[in-house]
C-alpha cells in the first residue's frame, strides 16, 4: 500500500516510470568555454614568442590570455556541475584543454629560458600521467578532487602567470618561491592520486568478484 494518492480518471496523471530527464545540450556554456580555453592555446604561443619572447607588452598580453584560460577553466567546471551541464565531450575535452594551456605556457618558458625544463618536465609528467591514470580507473569510480589538488592547480597557475609577465626585482625571487610550491604540491598530490586511484581500482574489482561469486550461486 502507498500513501500516494490514486490518480483520479481524467486528472492527467499516468501511472508508470516517469521519462528521463533530457541529455544536456553540447553547445552548452561550459563545453563553450573549454573550447575558448583550447583556442587560447595556439594564441598564447604566438604571444609568448612575439618580438623576440621578452618583450613586456607582449608578455602581459600572453599572461592575460593565460589569465583567461584559468578563469575559464574555473568557471566551466562549476557551471556545468551546478546546472547540470556535464557531457561527454566535456569529461573529455575539460582535462586536455586544462593541459594544452598549461603545458604550452611550461615549454614556452622554458624554451625561452625562463623557467629550467626540470620543473616544466615535473609539472607535465604529473599531469599526464595523472589523466591516464584517470581514464585507467574511470570505470571502478571516479576520484573527487582534494584540497591539496585545488592547491596545486591555484599554485602553479599564480607561479606561471608570474613567470610569464616580465617581472624583475622582489617580484622576480616570489615567483620563485611560488614555483617551488607548485612543484611540491605537484609531486606530492600526484602520489597521493595514484594511491587513492590504487585503493579505488582494488576496491571495483572486489565489488566485481563479490558480484561474480553472487550470480553464480544464484544459478
């Protein structure tokens, strides 16, 4: 017996499972503004290795589209979760855009000798390898985002923007040790993702076994 009320003959109200809701839109904000984030990459680029690589002015607009591409990157995850947004092609696109922009100002840098290729090669290993990882366990569960990984992203896109300005001076050593925080969270985050990503993978696979086991006694 239910305490729902039966539907009265001609009230409108059918009985039975209720549709689905409707898959979100791909031309949506959030897929929007991952793509702005992918079309800065190539700008940024250009801007980085404009009039030589260390001209000022040319450097303050390459850290302003750098600036863009985090505010984007920001705002699209947030919207799409909040008015339910997510997609396919932004599970997918979102990581390789957060990538494409930040490893594209890391190399920039470094080829201009700007920041040692150690830190760019740290930074990207971890990113990379963390994605695949990612897509390794994405069927047993998927790892939420942790403190220290918000930490790590907010570091190293203020340790980037200020390597890519051209600051001298006081400014000049902070970056320094805002990159070296960067690189710290970096590494240590990403071993702690591989150990959440090994402890989430171990425990799919117990659920597989346990699940296995339960239809075969079944039959």
């Amino acid at each position: 017996m239910t305490d729902m009320p039966a539907a009265a003959p001609g009230d409108g109200r059918r009985a039975g499972p209720q549709p689905a809701a409707a898959e979100p839109h791909l031309w949506n904000i959030a897929n929007i503004l991952t793509m702005v984030r992918m079309l800065l990459v190539p700008g940024l680029v250009l801007l980085m290795f404009a009039d030589g690589g260390h001209d000022p002015g040319w450097r303050s607009l390459a850290w302003a589209a750098f600036s863009i591409a985090m505010i984007t990157d920001l705002l699209d995850g947030e919207l799409a979760r909040r008015r339910n947004l997510v997609t396919d092609f932004g599970k997918i696109a979102d990581p390789i855009a957060d990538k494409a922009i930040m490893g594209a100002a890391l190399v920039c840098l470094s080829i201009l000798s700007d920041l040692p290729w150690w830190v760019t090669v740290t930074i990207l290993t971890r990113e990379i390898g963390i994605t695949l990882l990612r897509f390794w366990v994405i069927r047993h569960g998927v790892i939420p985002a942790s403190r220290g990984g918000k930490a790590k992203t907010l570091a190293q896109g203020i340790g980037v923007g200020m390597y890519i300005l051209a600051l001298t001076g006081f400014l000049a050593t902070l970056r320094w040790w805002v990159m070296a925080l960067a690189v710290v969270l970096t590494v240590g985050t990403g071993l702690d993702y591989v150990r959440r990503a090994v402890l989430l993978r171990r425990a799919g696979l117990a659920r597989s076994r346990a699940a296995a086991t339960e239809r075969s006694d079944e039959r």
